[in-house]
C-alpha cells in the first residue's frame, strides 16, 4: 500500500450506488415490462405513486441503463396551415370528440372502434366495438351514455357517413346536442381525438393479438379503464382523467361567504372598519384598511406605505 501510495479504505472500498439502485431499477423493469410504450417520466409518475422516493434524473439514468428507451415511429414532416382559433372547453361533459379506428383479429375479420373523448378532462366513456357500426348503433351508444353520465353540448366530428346521416341529425336536434364538423381533409381540427386514437393504437391495438372479437371487446375494455383510472397525463397534471374530474368537481363548489358586499361602515381612527348587513365585521382580506369595495382614507399614514394608490398621490402632491 505505501509502494503504491493507496490508502487502505480505498482499497477496500465498496461502491454502494448498486446496491442502493438495485430495489428502484428492478421496479422500473417491472413496470416498464408491463407499460411497454411508457417513456421514463411516466414510469417516474407510476414510482412516485407507490411511495418510491426517487428523482427523476436517477430514473432516467437508469432507465438509460436498462435500454428501456421506446422507439418512436416519425412520420415525414409536413407544413400545417393556419387556422383560426377553436375556444377550449371549461367544463366537464362540454364538448366531445367522436370518431372510428379499425383493426383486426389473428384470423383476418376486421371490426371498427366507435372512441370518444371528452376534451376538457380526457375522459374516455365509450369504446364501442363490432363488425359493423351504422348509424343506428352510434345513437344507440349515445343513448346508453345519456342515461349513464349526460350528453355533451356538441359533438365534434368529421364527415364520415354515420355522422352525417340524417338519423344522427335528428336525434342530435331532439337531444339539443351541436354537430360540429371538421374540415374535409383537417384531421387536425379534431386534435384531442386524433392524440387518442395514437394512444390506443400504440398501447392497446398494436400491444395484443386479439383472437376473437370477444377477446378484442375484453382487451379494449380494459384499456379503457386503464386510460381513465390509472394512466398519468401530462396536459393533466401526471393525473388520470377520473382524478382530475374529482379535483375539478372538489374545487368548483361555490364558497361559502358571510358578506360579500359591506352595505355599512364607519370610521375608526383614520381606517374604515367595514360591517356587513347583519352587523358582522367581514374577513381580514375585506376589512384591511377599505381597500376592497372603496377609498381608503388619506390621513392614514399606516395605509399609505401599503397602497401604490396612496404613494403615487403622494408623489404627486411633493
């Protein structure tokens, strides 16, 4: 050791980062065996989920290690025009998106996929799934929904010849439901179902070989569930669609307040002390120094250093 000038610790030392990453890289294999087409941030939403305190940098170092990386398919690139600007939806069950995929099974029979998307909390209620899907069988669908969940404001779809049927017009006039159609040829202006449908083709249709059409209504069902219950999404927080609607549905309940409008005050030094109609003085954030509903006072030389109003008077005045 001394010939060599090596300290006896370092030579005896032992790395600890493998066995330290030996749990985490595991889970991440496990994970990444059962999500196929999940990308190392998801996979790091699903650890931060079971309780594994882990960074994310960490996971993509060893997600890196893992060869775990997802070949992505990239189309050529094409030039998009531009196009005047769609209103986003601001509520739940306000617009959807509604269009057809097909696939087929091991045997060779093709079937059609009815999707539908609702763009604001990219929940998926329906998948409807069979040989052949006219008309007739999208407002069946569309009557089962109403009486699960409600009916959408409008409908956006494109200029397929279910949609445009005049059975489908008429129910859509007698249920108050818009038909919003896209322009021939612009995909794109139905965007939210288009992202769907790269998302189930990806994860469901090209991840299973589906023997029979039974099998494939299983299979898809269960994506299904999966896609609202569980599957984190980034435009949602790395939330699933279910919990952001509960979040939603939490945090749009109207507040309870004691006096929104003070209707009496009086003066209280060189501040107004607010009161609201039954007499009680109202919360911190209305009653600090009047600022809220009127004046504040100009001899109040506390009021003064808060306000800007009260400084630029002042700068005025010098």
């Amino acid at each position: 050791m001394r010939v060599i000038g090596l300290s006896r610790s370092r030579w005896h030392y032992a790395p600890i980062r493998p066995l330290r990453d030996a749990p985490v890289r595991e889970r991440l294999k496990a994970l990444a065996q059962e999500r196929p087409r999940f990308g190392y941030k998801r996979l790091h939403v699903l650890l931060r989920r079971e309780g594994v305190v882990v960074n994310r940098k960490r996971v993509y170092r060893l997600y890196r290690e893992e060869r775990l990386l997802v070949r992505r398919h990239r189309s050529r690139k094409r030039t998009a025009e531009p196009r005047g600007p769609v209103a986003k939806p601001t509520q739940p069950n306000e617009r959807w998106g509604m269009d057809f995929i097909h696939d087929s099974c091991v045997e060779g029979r093709r079937f059609r996929c009815l999707t539908m998307v609702d763009e604001f909390t990219r929940e998926c209620p329906r998948i409807e799934v069979d040989t052949s899907l006219p008309a007739s069988r999208v407002i069946a669908a569309l009557d089962e929904l109403a009486l699960a969940r409600g009916l959408p404001k409008s409908l956006v779809v494109d200029h397929g010849p279910e949609f445009m049927s005049q059975a489908l017009d008429l129910w859509a006039y007698r249920h108050g439901v818009a038909l919003e159609f896209i322009r021939p040829g612009k995909p794109v202006e139905n965007a939210y179902i288009e992202s769907f449908h790269s998302r189930f083709r990806d994860e469901c249709l090209a991840a299973h070989w589906f023997l029979t059409l039974a099998d494939a209504r299983f299979q898809i069902e269960q994506f299904r569930r999966d896609y609202n219950d569980a599957r984190p999404h980034s435009s949602l927080g790395n939330r699933s669609p279910r919990e952001f609607t509960k979040t939603y549905m939490t945090n749009s309940q109207p507040p309870t307040t004691r006096g929104a409008i003070p209707q009496k005050w009086s003066r209280s030094g060189s501040c107004f002390d607010f009161r609201d109609q039954r007499g009680q003085a109202p919360g911190r954030e209305e009653a600090r120094c009047g600022r809220v509903a009127f004046q504040m006072s100009r001899s109040c030389r506390r009021c003064a250093r808060r306000t800007p109003a009260r400084r630029s008077w002042r700068s005025a005045a010098s």
